[in-house]
C-alpha cells in the first residue's frame, strides 16, 4: 500500500487547469482537478456518458447547466450529475485553488 496526499503534488504553473487520474479501473474513475480561476470554454457543455460525483475539498466553484441552472459549491460541499446532463465550470475562485476529486460511474 502506498498513500498519498490530495494537497501534494500541486504544479506551481497552473496556466491549465492540472487534471490527475487517482484511480481508473473498467467501471471507475476517480480524478483530482485543481483549477485557479479557470473555467469551460465559451462554447460546448461537458455531456458524459457515465454519472459524475464531484467534491470540492478547497476553494469554491460555480457550475451552469444547459438549464441554466447554477450550483455554487464551497469546500466540502458535493453533487452528483446524472450521464448525459450538460454542464460547464462558470467559475473558480481565482486567488486560491480550488481542488476537486471527480469520481466517474
């Protein structure tokens, strides 16, 4: 067994957004994604085939949804979007990282 840490290996040039597969098996996937300040492009909506359960463990972020619904989601705080919901980030908080663990299914 070999642990490891949400908050580690952060790069110092996030001029992207960093994504990192943490697991990845036939029926899961669960990804850490830092942001700072970023957000979707203008144009296209995410529209996944699986199911998407998101965290955010530090910072906050804001998602639109083709409903133009808006979630805003705070450290702790966490959703599930159904396959197939057409979603983007609005926005990230820009001073801070916003870390988020996205768990496909």
């Amino acid at each position: 067994m070999q642990k490891s840490d949400i908050f580690h290996n952060i790069p110092k040039d996030l001029t992207t957004e960093f994504f990192e597969d943490i697991v990845v098996s036939d029926n899961v996937k669960i990804e850490k994604i830092v942001s700072k300040g970023h957000t979707s492009p203008e144009i296209g909506w995410y529209d996944q085939d699986k199911n998407e359960w998101i965290i955010v463990i530090e910072g906050e972020a804001i998602l639109l949804f083709e409903d133009k619904e808006k979630v805003e989601l705070k450290s702790g705080q966490y959703l599930n979007i159904p396959a197939h919901k057409k979603h983007k980030v609005l926005w990230t908080k820009p001073e801070v990282h916003t870390i988020w663990l996205a768990v496909f299914y």
